[in-house]
C-alpha cells in the first residue's frame, strides 16, 4: 500500500467511525469497527512508520506520559480490561493525528458537514418522537436511538460542531447558513433536547467567536453581536412562561452540586493521589434516593478512577494544546475548549471503549496535535 493509499483508507475509516456514532444504534457494533479498521491497521501503520515522527512533538509525549500514568491504576484492578482500555485510547490519539489525509479535519466543507450531520440526526429524531406520538410537542426528547443516544452528550456535539464550522461560514461569507445553523442550534439545545449544559456551551462558543470577530472586524461584528443579544432578549421576553422554557430553568442545578460534594468526598477518602480506582461505583445517593451513575464531571472523573496525578497531567496537557490551537489559529481549538466546559457538567471516564467522550475530547486534541505535527514537516527545510 503506497502512502497516499493509506492516508486515504484511515481517513474512510476514521469517517465511518464517526459516522456510527449517529447511523446505528450498537455500542458493539462501533467497538468492533474501531478496532478491526482502525486500531489494528493503525498500530501497524504506526509501527512501520515507527511513529510518523509523533514523538518529537511536547503534546505526544504529554499523552504518552498521561497513558503511563493509567498503567497504575491498571495494576492495580484484577484482569487485563483497563490496559486494553489505555491501549485502544492512545492509538485513538496517535492514528487520528499521524495517519489520515493532512488537510482532511480542516476543510471547510467537512465541518460544515459535521454539523449539519448532528443537526439532521438530532431533527430527524425529534420528528419521529412527536409525529408517533411517543413524546408530546414540546417535551423533552430525553433519548435518541443511535450510538450518540444521550441527549445532552449530542447537544455538547452539536454546539462543538457549531463551534468548528462558524471559521469556514465566516471566512467564505455564508451569513445566512451561519445565521440558520445557529438558529437551528440553539432551538435544538434549549426546546428538543433542553440541555442546559449544551446552552451554557453554546454561549461560550458564540461568545468567544463573537469576542474574537469584533476584534477583527469591529465595525461589521459589533453591530451583528448587537442585533443578536437584542434579538435573544426579546425572545426570552416573548417566550418567558412557556411551560417547557419553564420546566428547564426550574430543575435548577440537577443535583450537581450534591454529585460533586458526594464525588469529590470518595475520591479523598480513597486517597488524592490514586482514586478510588477505574471500576470503583459509589453506593451514596442523591436525594430521593436516585443513583449516581458517574460523577458527571470529567475533571473530577480523572482523580476519582485514575488518581490526582492523573488531572495533574491532563490538565496542563489540555492548557497546551489549546495553546498551540490559538497559536495555530486552529478551529478545532474551539471545540476543544466548548467540549471541556461543556463535559465539567456531565463528563465522565475519558480512557476507555469508544464512546461519546471520543468524539468530544480525544477527536479534536487528537487533530490539534496533527496540525502541530504537519506544521513542523512544513517547516523543516527540503532535502537538497
């Protein structure tokens, strides 16, 4: 296989990968495709490559000493589950930053596509709960069938997709698909889903791009950010006393407050430094005696089941690569930061089987770290 073929064929499989999140509904059946057409594949190509040159940059070695670190935790479980887990998780990184077509993660036409993906998925859903009957207009769709099943993990996607593509509908002036998606977007997050946490994101994504727009162009952007906090406002105003505008700002915090006192509270009596370990499940409750599934919090998820040291390293391996995304002026970095706000709400164990937090956390670190690497290869003088 020349380079250009399989460049071509991680790229394919990388999509299809993505794509199950939302085309089935198999846990099993995305596990499996990671791993017989990316994870094998992609440890051989890497092998043969003997790293594609990864490994002279800061943020691989970051994710290599973050990876090691989980050894620890690993030792100290019965059975090999969790080294797998560490296994298929860094090759997620490695693979998705070294093997695809370099420019592919930065079309515009791919981010686009991406959100308008979610977006459909997200509709599609929602007018079969209403139009069967199974959920009434105006109430919570709380579940979708594919993979991507939990509503407020697609709302953190559909506002991280919304985030990545706002660069390309800017730089090639597409005002009025800027303007519907994000329409589309907020409708989504705060009258289908009714997600606080994807609301929360999204006005932390369109701030900081608004922010960032004024910035470079202050006349034009400053106007358009005028319009739109009036427009949100008179909204609000017409729509104050709709029952399910009601209904979402009177669950109040959802119990996040007691999930992170009750979380935190085991992880120090298990220890700061090594948590409780990686199959560790609390037997507190949340008021009215509801179980606690996960902490709901990926920061807090990190010290809980791997350990102090481990957010000791994520952290500043989180800091770096949104810096080099700023540095780079690299999209993906803003659908990092929204994911990482997003998921101290409802974040859980990042270093696992492919799930959600794939798609939120390890995709966009992973490109970011891909960009860096095609950077340097740029840069490096040619051959005489």
């Amino acid at each position: 296989m020349t380079s250009q073929s399989y460049h071509r064929y991680f790229t394919y499989a990388l999509v299809a990968f993505i794509l199950s999140f939302v085309l089935q509904g198999s846990a099993k059946w995305t596990n499996n495709l990671y791993y017989a057409f990316v994870a094998l594949p992609g440890l051989v190509a890497l092998i043969r490559c003997r790293g594609a040159g990864l490994f002279s940059q800061p943020i691989a070695i970051g994710w290599l000493v973050l990876l090691a670190w989980c050894l620890v935790p690993a030792a100290r479980e019965e059975g090999t589950q969790f080294y797998k887990h560490i296994l298929y998780t860094g090759l997620f990184v490695f693979i998705v930053a070294s093997l695809p077509e370099r420019d592919f993660f930065y079309r515009g036409g791919v981010a686009r596509a991406l959100f308008w993906l979610i977006a459909l998925y997200t509709y599609a859903c929602a007018a079969y709960a209403y139009l069967s009957g199974h959920i009434p207009f105006g109430s919570r769709v709380d579940i979708l069938p594919a993979r991507m099943e939990n509503v407020i993990y697609t709302s953190i996607w559909l506002m991280c997709a919304l985030g990545l593509a706002l660069p390309t509908w800017t730089r090639e002036r597409r005002y009025v698909e800027m303007a519907l998606a994000g329409l589309l977007a907020f409708v989504a997050v705060a009258f289908v889903l009714q997600t606080r946490t994807g609301i929360v994101g999204g006005l932390f994504i369109v701030g900081l791009w608004s922010l960032y727009s004024i910035y470079r162009y202050p006349r034009i952007a400053s106007a358009i950010v005028t319009v739109l906090v009036l427009g949100t406002g008179v909204a609000l105003w017409a729509m104050w006393n709709e029952p399910w505008l009601t209904s979402l700002i009177g669950r109040g915090d959802s119990y996040r407050m007691d999930l992170f006192r009750i979380m935190t509270g085991e992880w120090a009596h298990c220890g700061w430094a090594l948590g409780c370990g990686v199959n560790f499940h609390t037997t507190q409750t949340l008021p009215g005696g509801i179980p606690i599934p996960h902490p709901h919090n990926i920061f807090v998820a990190f010290g809980l089941y791997t350990g102090g040291v481990s957010l000791l390293i994520f952290l500043p391996l989180m800091i770096a690569t949104l810096w080099q995304a700023w540095r780079q002026r690299d999209p993906w970095g803003l659908y990092l930061a929204g994911a990482l706000l997003m998921l101290n709400f409802d974040g859980s164990k990042l270093v696992g089987n492919p799930d959600e937090l794939w798609v939120l956390v390890l995709l966009p670190a992973a490109v970011i770290l891909g960009g860096a690497l095609h950077q340097r290869i740029k840069a490096l003088p040619a051959p005489r």
